[in-house]
C-alpha cells in the first residue's frame, strides 16, 4: 500500500461516503478503507475498476501476451481505441 495515499477507517467512510467517492472520481486515485485498523477494501475509480475485469478476462486467453504485444503496437502506431468507445460499441 505504499502508492496509496489516502487510507480511512470505514467509519469515516459510513459518514462521508459521497465525499469519498467524489474525492475518488475526481483525483482517480483509490480510497483504502480499514476495518480494525486492517485494509478491508479499497473504493476504486469505476473506469479502473471495468479496465482491471476486462484486463483479467482477457488474461484467461492462453495467447494473451501476444493480444497485448499487439495492442501496444497499434496504440504506439495511433491505432488505439478508448475504453468509451469499445463500451459504446458493446452496446450497439
């Protein structure tokens, strides 16, 4: 934990639950919350959080290392595509 910058105890997050998760979206940085004084759970950006799902599942590839080979190549070539709009197409 340490890259994370703000750690609170979950009583603080019952209080300030609104002005935790703005805290979160607008900085994009994580929210640790402890619960007897250990790391109980983290409130992450929704937009990291979908990136780390996708990022698992496309692990579960066996040829993944090669898919991410090659998304680094079209992302340096200016080929890359946002996380927005591969939601937007999902969806069409």
């Amino acid at each position: 934990m340490k890259n994370i910058k703000t750690i609170i105890p979950v009583s603080e997050l019952q209080s300030r639950a609104s002005a935790v998760i703005e805290q979160v979206r607008k900085t994009r940085q994580p929210v640790v919350v402890t619960l007897h004084g250990r790391g109980a759970a983290a409130v992450v950006d929704l937009d990291f959080f979908q990136g780390t799902i996708i990022t698992n599942e496309e692990k579960e590839f066996p040829d993944w290392e090669k898919r991410l080979e090659r998304a680094e190549r079209e992302t340096r070539a200016g080929r890359a595509v946002s996380l927005r709009s591969l939601k937007a197409k999902k969806k069409a």
